[in-house]
C-alpha cells in the first residue's frame, strides 16, 4: 500500500506525462502548419517560430533572433510595389499596440533577390 506522499508522487508524474504528450502534440501541429506563425516578445526578441516562419524569415533551424536584425535582411513593399516604411511592418505595428488583419505586402530577401506575397495578420 502507498503512502499519501508516494501517492501525490504516482499522481504528479502521471500529470508531468500527460502534459508533455499534450506539448508533443501541439508541437507536432505547430510545425505542419504551412504559413508561417512566429511569437515575439515585447521587445521584439523572436522566441518561437515555426519551421515555414524560419525559412521564410533566414533564420535557420533555430528560428530566433532580433525582430529589427531581420527586417534589415527584407525589403517590405505594399501591393503596388511601393516600399513601405520598416516602422510600418504589421509585426511592429503589433508590438506598438496594434491589432493588423489581412493585410497584403511584398517581402523582397535582399541576399537573395526572392519576391514572396504574404498576406498578414498579427496582434499584440
């Protein structure tokens, strides 16, 4: 027979167990998503992307970095090809407060040259 102890033990490690398998999962959707989700902090250090976010921001495997070190690496355009101002991206729109939906912009690569549509949301 178990004492209480050993019991809240037994009933801690089985709750420890299910939420990692609950992490795994979400995990597992996060990254078969195919448009890209990323998460930033209020200073915008980015702390998790998904793998489709990584690629299509240059991050590599890790998908971190500064928010402002990669917006320097892309040129930001609204749909007519006019160029629009780095304080004007959703992302840092967003971390100012605001709430963006379904807006639609051009993001040139500049080590690369590659023109990507996007089509936006993001909130604070």
């Amino acid at each position: 027979m178990l004492d209480s102890d050993q019991e809240r033990i037994l009933d801690l490690q089985e709750q420890v167990a299910a939420l990692m398998l609950d992490r795994y999962r979400l995990q597992a959707l996060f990254e078969s998503i195919s448009d890209e989700v990323w998460f930033c902090d209020v200073n915008g250090r980015l702390l998790l992307t998904n793998r489709a976010a990584a690629e299509g921001l240059g991050l590599g495997k890790a998908g971190v970095g500064e928010l402002g070190d990669v917006l320097q690496e892309l040129t930001i355009m609204d749909p007519d090809g006019r160029p629009r101002p780095r304080e004007n991206a959703p992302l840092l729109r967003s971390l100012r407060g605001e709430v963006i939906h379904d807006r639609e912009e051009i993001v040139q690569h500049r080590e690369t040259g590659a023109l990507r549509w996007r089509r936006f949301s993001s909130a604070p």
